[in-house]
C-alpha cells in the first residue's frame, strides 16, 4: 500500500542534504563549543558560520538571533523573557488572540496566575483579528501584543505589518509566531516593525529539537534560564551544534526554493479542492479559514455529518495522514479552539480534517487521496 503524507504543518521529513550537513558534528566534529581547544573551536565556527547563514537570509544581524529547541521554546522565551524586562516598569498587560499556538495560550495562562493581565483578541469566521479590538485592547499598562503570521489549523494570515506599525507607534513590543510561516512568506526581518519572532526547523525539512528568536533589541528580553553565558547570556546550555547547523542548511534550502515552494503547495492546494468537489460534490465539503489571505500548505476542509476521527481513522487505514487535531487524555479528538473561536457550526467543526503540503508532495498524491476520501465519505454517508 502506498503511503501518503499529507501533514506538512505537523511536521516535515528532513532533506537528505540538511542530514548530510548535520552528520559531521555527531561524529568528528564533536566538540563542546565553549571548550577552548581546537574540538571546541571548530564546533563554536560551526555555529558562528550557521548563525551568519540564517541572519542572512532573513536580513538582520546575528547578534539578534538565540537558537532555541523549537518553536515552543521560542515561543515562551519571548513571552516570558520580555514582561520580566518590562514588568519593573509597570507594564503587566499582555494582548494575544484566542487562536494562537497552545505554545503562547499556556504561557499567557501561566502569567495570569502569577498576576499578569492578559486580553485574547477574538477573531472572525475566517480567524482574522480586527485592527480596532487591538486598538481598543490597549491600555497604559500593555506591555505586548503576541500574534501568529499565520495560523497552523486554518492557515490564516493576520495583518502583521498593520499590527507592527500601531503597536510601535503605541510604544508596545510584538511578538509574532510566524512557525508555519517561515518557508513559505519571504522574512525580511529588517524591514518589519517587529520584536520578537518564533521559528522553528521541523516545519521546514529540518531536524525537531531546534528553533530561533529573533530578539530586535538586546534590552528587550531577560533570560528564563541559568547556568551559562550562552546565546549572549539569554539561553544557557550547551548548544545543540548538529541541529543548529541542519537549521542553517534547512533555511538555505528553503530560501533557495521558497517562491517555487509557494506556487507547487498553492497549486496542490487548488487542485485538492477541485478534485473533491468532483469526488464528494460542492455541497458535501466547506473550506474552513480566509479565502484568500491564508498559507497556501494548508487546506482546513470539513464534510458536515461526518466524524473526523472516523474520517481520519479510515484515512489512516488507506495510508493517509492528515491532522484533525490533539488528542485529549480519553484519546477522543479535543474540539479545535481555533474553530470554536471563528464561531463555526457544530456540525462544521466536529468534521474538519487539516491537510498539509510540502515540496515533496505531488499531483499524483493529490488525486489519489481525494479519491479515496470519495470513496470514504460517500460509504460513511450511505451508512449514516
Ligand atoms: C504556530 C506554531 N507555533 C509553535 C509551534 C511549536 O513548535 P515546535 O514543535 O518546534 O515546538 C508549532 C508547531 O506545531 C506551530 O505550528
């Protein structure tokens, strides 16, 4: 049975040249990076060269990068970094959307209980924030705002420049989660009016385990670990050089194909949902997220009157791998909270299924697998 992978925003397989680069510093290249004999050096210019790499590509400087281990580090490094630099001045109020990744939800949680205040921006029917509820959110105490580019069930892209230019004119720092984003959207960093900015490797054919903040200013974040002067004092540890070194090669390999990648998964994209309106009828399916303001490797589609987890489950059985979601502990599929907060029906939300594409996806892969979810969906109807 063939199998296909249709679940490119969980995460990616790892390009063949990223573990090539990456095979050196598990075996010769062992060194730790702080050891000053020459193991250590040829590991600290591994990760010197790795650093310069990736600051080139997104266009700002080295010094502003921290390698992290992924996107959820990342994730609470800025959120938790920047109000311990800020809180000494009064600014206890965080401003974040109530689709964000459960990496920024459970911090904010967490701040809430130790006796910050934090607003969940709601969102439309197609998840997007309204530029208004963010400025009426705001308050003399707002220290930042934290808002994903796009977002990882639907797929939805926020205004993140709009965002960045009132929240600098407001004196308030951004954070934004553009995870999914990186890859896809051309990132350059120096021109945005941003803070702070979540990546991660694994979302791009790197390895899992490695991640990045971008950091504007120094001044901006205090470190949420000791025990080293790493990462210029804000991450100690030592540093993990294979996989920061895969990164590199990772977001080298990604930029060189990014506008190619961006067409190939838009066009796979297209293609799905034509083929599924022949295989399953117009009527029978309704794409979830912005029509066109969206990440183009994902498709969020539900088939009202159908489970997802049956759907997904006979999906599995044909070899297919898509994403309806987290697990709860009694294993049954959570409701999505992304879903719940665009107000979507009932019957909308306890049927949608995410679809993700990647460059190694094919329109043959496309055709095969809206095939069978006809086939599926037709047999779950007729048993209904
Ligand atoms: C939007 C978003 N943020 C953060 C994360 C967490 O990244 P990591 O898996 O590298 O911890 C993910 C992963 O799915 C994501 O999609």
């Amino acid at each position: 049975m063939d199998e296909h992978y249709l679940d490119h925003a969980a995460t990616t397989p790892l390009h063949s040249e990223v573990l090539e680069a990456m095979l050196p510093y598990f075996e010769l290249n062992f060194g730790n990076p702080s050891s000053l004999h020459a193991y250590g050096r040829r590991a600290r210019q591994a990760i010197t060269e790795a650093r310069d790499q990736i600051a080139e590509h997104l266009n700002c400087s080295p010094k502003q990068l921290i390698f992290t281990s992924g996107g959820t580090e990342s994730d609470n490094l800025a959120i938790l970094g920047s109000m311990d630099a800020l809180k000494s001045r009064g600014k206890t109020h965080i401003i974040t959307t109530q689709i964000e990744h459960q990496a920024v939800l459970s911090v904010c949680r967490h701040l809430e209980l130790v006796g910050f205040e934090v607003t969940y921006l709601p969102v439309d029917a197609y998840g997007r924030v309204s530029i208004n509820d963010l400025k009426a959110a705001f308050r003399p105490t707002t220290a930042l705002v934290s808002v994903m580019y796009g977002n990882n069930e639907v797929g939805t892209i926020q205004p993140i420049e709009e965002i960045g230019v009132i929240c600098r004119e407001n004196g308030i720092l951004l954070h934004v989660d553009a995870v999914q984003a990186l890859g896809i959207i051309p990132m350059n960093l120096s021109a945005m009016t941003v803070d702070l900015i979540s990546f991660s490797a694994h979302k791009i054919n790197g390895p899992k385990g490695c991640g990045l903040l971008y950091c504007y200013k120094e001044y901006l974040l205090d470190a949420q670990m000791y025990g080293g002067n790493q990462e210029r004092k804000r991450r100690p540890g030592t540093e993990n050089v294979a996989n920061i070194v895969g990164f590199a090669k990772a977001v080298q390999l990604a930029s060189s194909y990014q506008a190619e990648k961006r067409q190939h998964v838009a066009s796979l994209r297209l293609l799905f949902e034509k083929l599924l309106s022949v295989e399953v009828g117009n009527e029978s399916f309704c794409v979830n997220g912005h029509p066109d303001d969206h990440l183009p490797h994902i498709l969020n589609v539900s088939f009202p009157g159908i489970d997802k987890a049956t759907l997904l489950m006979k999906l599995d059985l044909m070899g297919i791998a898509a994403s309806g979601g987290s697990a709860c502990t009694s294993g049954a599929l959570e409701d999505s909270h992304v879903l719940v907060a665009m107000g979507l029906p009932y019957e909308i939300m306890k049927s949608s299924v995410r679809f993700s594409f990647g460059y190694e996806t094919t329109n043959e892969i496309v055709v095969d697998v809206t095939k069978k979810i006809g086939t599926i969906v037709k047999r779950l109807r007729k048993t209904n």
